[in-house]
C-alpha cells in the first residue's frame, strides 16, 4: 500500500511499477477500482485502489485529482469533498480528445493561471518569449539529422517579431524535411503529402497530444490559447509544447523505415513509441535523469513556472546525450520521479 502523509513537503508517492502517482500536488489515478472513505468526513482523506497500486488521498494536500481510463465508480461525496477542498477533478482517456474537468470556482490571486496565461498571450515581449522557447526547442533538436542548429536557433533568440521566429523555423524545416526524406531514400516526398511515413508522423502526433493535454487540465491552462500556433479552434498550446518533444517520434518512425521500410509502418511506430516513452533520459540542463513521459509533462510545469512570474524565462527540459557542466539551471519545478544524475 502507498501512504500518503500529511505532510506538505512530502507528496511524491509511487505505484507498484516506481512510478510517480502524486507528484506536484497532482494526484494521477489510472484504472480506478475503487474510491472509499477513510476516516472521519473532516479529514477529506480517500482510499483509491487503481491498477498498480493503492494510495491514501488526502484531498488537503492536493490541487487536482485525475482519473485516466473508463473504470471505477466514483462517489459524490468524494465530488463533494474535493469541491470543499479546492481540488480539480479530471477525467481523460488517451482516446478521448479533451479531457472532462471539475474545478472549484475561478478565484483571481496570485495563482490564476489561466488569467495569466491570456494576459501573457496579448503582451507581445512574453507571447514572444514564449513562442522562441518552443521554436528554439525544436530547431535544436534537428541537431541529430541537420548541421547548422546552433546558428539558426541564434537567429531565433536574436529575433524581434513572431513573423521572424516563423520564418526561421520554416527555412530550417525546409531543410530538414528535405534530408530526412533523402537519407531514407524516399526523394520526391515531403512532410506535407500522403504518404506512410507522413501517415505514422501524424498518428504518434495524435498519440502524443492527448499526453500534454491531461496535464494542461490538471493545472487550469487553456489548450487552445498558444502562442506560436495561435488560432484558438484547436488545441494549439498542446501542439506548442509537442515542438519541444518531436524529434522523439521523428527519430522512432526514421528507424524503423531504415530497419523494416514501410510496411505496417505506423503500428510498428507507434509500438516502439511507446516503449521509448518508457525510457531513462538525461536532462542535462537540470542534471537530473527522468523517464521520457515525465520529461514531456516538465514541458507543461516549465510553462506554467514561467507564466505565473517564478521564473523569468521559459526554460524546457530538454533531454539530450550530452551532459551539461557547471550547475544546474534554478527553476520552480520538478520533473516527477527524476533523480539526481550520477556523475
């Protein structure tokens, strides 16, 4: 059994896998069982027995409660307390494309992230502050199959208007695009047609999204308010926050066309995506090492530490095989589960 205890600076909790199930005041329940009352109704404290474990849910200590997955019966008292609690409760599945929140009443202090979030997005310094984070990300990133990264995500941090960032980004995946292709010895193709290794890009984008959308629920963002994809008719943050991790499910679905070609080509990508998922990752800048998942959901705290003003730039956990030296960059958030890196 996982106990959670009462105290404050204590709430990183694991399952029977050693994974993270509360972590940042966010308890993640998957495949509820069952949710029962323990003790008197005045602690607010519930049993949640889920696959993989059992964890004592002291809704005092926590901001939200997700429940991933179709299973379970949840209780309307347990509604109730998280209401008196302040606790957000979410629901999501990965099939499912916007995740169903509960949330306790909209209350404007120092904490109202989504009040920042819009506020950030109409002033032009931090709308663009926030774009060249994830143009930047992803550019340098291209470093494993293009030359020249360093010099272009430069021009990126040099430039003064979103339309240059844009620009910029466009010119290096021009280039990319065209190499990719060329060294898988499909000249003739690109990213933008119908093809099988366009098809398996795509699925993995859509597996990918629904992972940064659970926790932009959880901490109150709006998934349609981004800022290098703008328009708000579609998730646009989630796809935002997927430039820093695309290289990821580009570099799976390039291996295995070198391996296997085309054939089945996106089952067999997505399978090997979601084990990479699984992987032990380096993240030099905060000289940690973290399972790419959790790394992915850093992308969404990093965000989040920056908007609400604790820190005073946009610094994303990006993985890589290089270690960092010197010290750690200071940053207001955790990666759940990451350890200290072994020197």
């Amino acid at each position: 059994m996982i106990n959670l205890s009462d105290s404050a600076s204590n709430l990183e909790q694991f399952n029977d896998a050693g994974d993270p199930i509360v972590f940042s005041r966010v308890a993640y329940i998957p495949y509820l069982q069952s949710l029962v009352r323990k003790g008197a109704p005045k602690h607010c404290v519930w049993i949640a027995r889920f696959q993989g474990g059992e964890v004592d849910l002291s809704l005092k200590l926590l901001n939200a409660v997700m429940f991933y997955g179709v299973s379970g019966d949840l209780p309307v008292e347990f509604l109730s307390d998280a209401g008196d609690c302040g606790v957000g409760v979410i629901f999501h599945t990965r099939h499912k494309k916007t995740p169903l929140t509960l949330m306790p009443g909209a209350r404007a202090d120092r904490n109202d992230i989504l009040g920042a979030q819009i506020l950030a997005r109409h002033s032009k310094r931090k709308s663009l502050v926030v774009a060249k984070a994830f143009v930047i990300a992803r550019i340098s990133q291209m470093h494993w199959l293009l030359s020249g990264t360093d010099e272009r995500a430069a021009r990126v941090r040099a430039a003064s208007s979103l339309a240059e960032v844009r620009a910029i980004e466009a010119e290096s995946a021009k280039l990319y695009w065209a190499k990719y292709f060329r060294t898988l010895n499909m000249d003739g193709c690109s990213r933008r047609q119908d093809n099988p290794v366009s098809k398996a890009l795509d699925a993995l984008s859509a597996f990918t999204a629904p992972l940064f959308l659970r926790w932009l629920a959880v901490h109150g963002l709006s998934a349609n308010h981004g800022y290098l994809h703008e328009p708000t008719s579609y998730e646009a943050l989630a796809f935002d926050l997927m430039e820093s991790v695309r290289h990821w499910s580009e570099q799976v679905v390039y291996q295995e066309v070198l391996e296997g070609g085309t054939d089945n080509l996106t089952a067999r990508a997505t399978s090997r995506y979601k084990h990479l998922l699984e992987e032990w990752v380096e993240v030099p800048s905060l000289q940690v090492s973290a399972k790419r998942k959790f790394v992915l959901y850093g992308m969404v705290l990093a965000l989040r530490s920056y908007l609400l003003g604790e820190i005073n730039h946009v610094h994303l956990p990006m993985d890589s095989v290089v270690r960092s030296r010197g010290r750690p960059v200071k940053v207001s958030y955790k990666i759940p589960g990451a350890v200290k890196r072994i020197r």
